[in-house]
C-alpha cells in the first residue's frame, strides 16, 4: 500500500516538473540533426610553424621575449629572490 502511494506520487511529481516526452511532442534533436549536416570547411594549415614565444614577466609586466634570449631568476642587490624574470641575451 505504502508503496503503491509512493509510486503515485512520484509519477505525479515527475509529470508536473516536465514529465516523460510523449510520442506527439517533437523531438529537439530533430532539428539539430538537420543543422549538423552542413559539410566541414577546409581549413589551410601553415607549412612553416612558427616558433614558440617565450613569456617572462619582469618587474615592469609580463611580455614575450625575442629569440636568442632567455628568462632569468631575478634577485636583489643582497641575492634575495624577486619572484620576477630578468631578460639575458647572448
């Protein structure tokens, strides 16, 4: 009994807050099939790659470093470690 009820009130909750879709209800996933036919575009891939840039954030803000130079740890007049890059090109 205390099952049956439970059930009931189950499916009772389950319909009002949407409910199970019905065979007259259109389905959504019709109408993305549709819009999901269109042919991929072609897209040209670069036959030269280009180099990764470094990053290297010094204490007036991060910027990309030219190449034949590296990133640094940067440190005080007494060593102490800023937390900030130095800039070394050789």
């Amino acid at each position: 009994m205390l099952y049956t009820r439970l059930s009931v009130v189950i499916t009772m909750v389950a319909l009002a807050i949407g409910g199970w879709p019905s065979p007259a209800q259109p389905r959504e996933t019709a109408s993305l099939s549709a819009a999901t036919k269109k042919s991929p575009v072609k897209r040209q891939v670069s036959k030269k790659r280009q180099p990764a840039h470094q990053v290297a954030c010094t204490i007036y803000g991060c910027r990309e470093i030219p190449g034949r130079c590296h990133p640094e740890q940067g440190y005080d007049w007494d060593g102490i470690p800023t937390g900030f890059d130095v800039i070394v090109c050789r």
